[in-house]
C-alpha cells in the first residue's frame, strides 16, 4: 500500500522523522522500527529545564499545533521555550497504516494505545534530547488523553500539565460516539475491509464521517450564530461540503480507524488496575484542566469529575460556543483564554 501524498512534507513539514527502535504494544505484538515526527521550535537551554511537549488530536498533525498554538508573543513562545510536537502514531506522519509495510500495512496495523504512544514520546525524549523533565504536557481532544497518560505514567518528569477538551478515561457515551465515527468509514462498500487503493475509494464512507464531525464537533449554538457564515460559507451544505469534507477527504480511512479506536480505550486507570481516583492521585504536575464550555465529546462537566480527583489541580473551562472545534483556532477569544491559563500556569512555581 502506497504511502498517501497528503501527508508529506509539502502540506505538515517541516518535521523531521526520528527512529526510536522497537516498540513493545500493550495489546501485543510490537511495531519493530516506530518512527516518530516530530517538529520542534525554539532552543533548548543550558539546564534542559525550558522543554514543553504537545501531542497532537484526532487526524491532527504537528502543523496545526503550530499554525494555532505556538508564535511570537503566545503562550508557546519559542523565544522562551524549546516546544517538542511529537505526531501520535497511526496519524500518517508517524508510523501509521499508511505508511507501514509487509504485515503492518494497511487494515492488519497493529492496535496501539495512549499508553505506547507515551511510552514512545518518553523514549525520544530521554535518548535523543537527555531531558529529565518537561515544563509543560500540553494538548487537546486525544492530546489530553496523552496529556493525562504523561501525568500519571511519569508524575516526577512532568512538571505541569494543561490537558485540553479531553479526558483521562474515556467515557461510555464517547465510547459510542467515536464508533459511530468509524463505522461511517468501514460500512463504505469502497473500504473493502481496509485494502481500498486510495481514499478516492472511499469518498462516500469519508464523507458520511465529515458529516457526523459537523454535527459533534461543532456546537448547535455555532451554527445558530450564524458562525459558519462568519468563516466564509453562505450555508450549512457549503461548510459541510468545502470545509469538513475537503478536511477529511483525502485522509487514509485506517489512520482514522487507528486513532478512533485508541481515543475510545483512552485510560488512565490502566496504570493502576482500574482505579481511576489511584490513577489521577499519582499526579505531582500543576495541573489545569481545560474543557471548552459547549463541547459534545468531551463535556465539562466529565472533565471535572476528573479533575476534582487531581492533588492540587484547576478547573479552567475555556468559554466558546464552538464547541469540541474550537480547538481548530477559529474562535480568537478562545485562544486569549488559553493563552492566559498557558501563562499562568507556565509563571506557576513547581519542585
């Protein structure tokens, strides 16, 4: 299976591409030379002490990290900090279907977790850095879910935690939600049970996902804003149809499948035998949660019973009638909310 143009160096670069050996999977089995991409900004000092790592969400890429979150005079300022975007694996700038060979390939690639992309990320970090701590874990939607496993799973490396519109164990009803998302894909005739010949083939399953996205990932408020109007679309067919599905459309359906299927199983509590309060005790970070107000995925009011579990921690709701989409940046008041808790926290003390 061809490795898919979308995902190059033209449209996410720059990155660069880092081998970091063996990965042992916690469900079994083992990607034998994971590759990593990984985009950094900034330099880091003399002490390593100004690292800050952000993971990447659900079809994201270390691009948009870059283009939303990370400038001159924000909160991630390379002026100040050396940022690690590090792309989660099956997100078809690490290793993923897409570009995996032989019996890794496409439909038969390996399931992966939160836990071993974190295991991966620490991996890099430590061998090809020498860093012994992290400033900042920062991410949204799935990178919150990492953001947490960081936490949890090395509690003396990192120093603060802002996990984003997301949650540190996977609810039931989003269980459900992300299946729906997938199964838009698989019960596309074109998918062919994963051995399509390109996206193209499964136009249909891909657009029937965009769709679902369009109805959870923005919030009703949005569209009765006339929001979508507000970007540039003069209707709810011409979003749904330039915005959303040119999105998705010309992503590897398997990547998809890859990361929905890890978001759904996303769990702190693994750690700890299925005791989340165990789980989340754990963490030494300071920590702000941050959900955003009109999020149907990952409501605040999930995020909160998490949070009250986490030594020391903030409830931090980002208010935006954007919804769970209002990670994309679209929402600048948003982005001076975040920016504001960013800081807070970055200027916070820590041992």
């Amino acid at each position: 299976m061809s490795s898919n143009p979308y995902y190059g160096q033209e449209g996410h670069g720059p990155y660069e591409t880092i081998r970091i050996g063996n990965l042992e999977l916690e469900e079994g089995g083992h990607i034998p030379d994971c590759a990593l991409a990984v985009a950094t900004h900034g330099t880091l000092n003399a002490a390593k002490d100004n690292a800050i790592l952000v993971t990447t969400w659900y079809s994201g890429t270390s691009k948009i990290m870059e283009q939303v979150y990370i400038g001159k005079g924000r909160a991630l300022d390379p002026a100040k900090y050396f940022i690690i975007v590090v792309n989660q694996i099956g997100n078809g700038l690490s290793t993923s279907p897409n570009n995996s060979v032989g019996a890794q390939a496409g439909p038969t690639f390996p399931k992966v977790r939160i836990g071993d992309d974190v295991r991966a990320q620490h991996k890099l970090l430590t061998e090809k850095y020498g860093l012994k701590s992290l400033a900042l874990v920062v991410g949204g939607s799935m990178g919150a879910q990492q953001t947490y496993e960081w936490a949890v799973r090395y509690p003396d490396f990192v120093k603060r935690a802002a996990p984003i519109a997301g949650t540190a164990k996977n609810t039931e009803h989003d269980f459900v939600f992300a299946e729906t998302l997938s199964e838009a894909i698989t019960s596309d005739p074109g998918f062919n049970g994963g051995k399509y010949g390109s996206p193209a083939d499964v136009a249909a399953g891909l657009k029937r996902h965009a769709k679902l996205w369009t109805v959870m990932g923005w919030s009703t408020d949005f569209f009765r804003e006339g929001r979508h109007k507000a970007l540039g679309f003069d209707s709810m067919q011409a979003f749904v149809d330039t915005f959303m599905t040119g999105y998705f459309a010309p992503m590897d359906p398997n990547d998809l499948l890859a990361m929905a299927w890890k978001w759904q199983r996303g769990d702190v509590s693994r750690n700890t035998g299925g005791d989340l309060a165990s789980a989340l005790g754990r963490i030494k970070a300071k920590t702000y949660v941050m959900p955003i107000s009109h999020d149907m995925f990952f409501p605040p009011s999930d995020c909160e019973v998490e949070q009250r579990l986490i030594p020391g921690s903030q409830f931090r709701p980002l208010k935006s009638s954007c919804g769970h989409l209002g990670l994309f940046g679209v929402d600048p008041e948003l982005l001076a909310q975040l920016d504001a808790n960013l800081n807070e926290l970055l200027a916070a003390p820590v041992n």
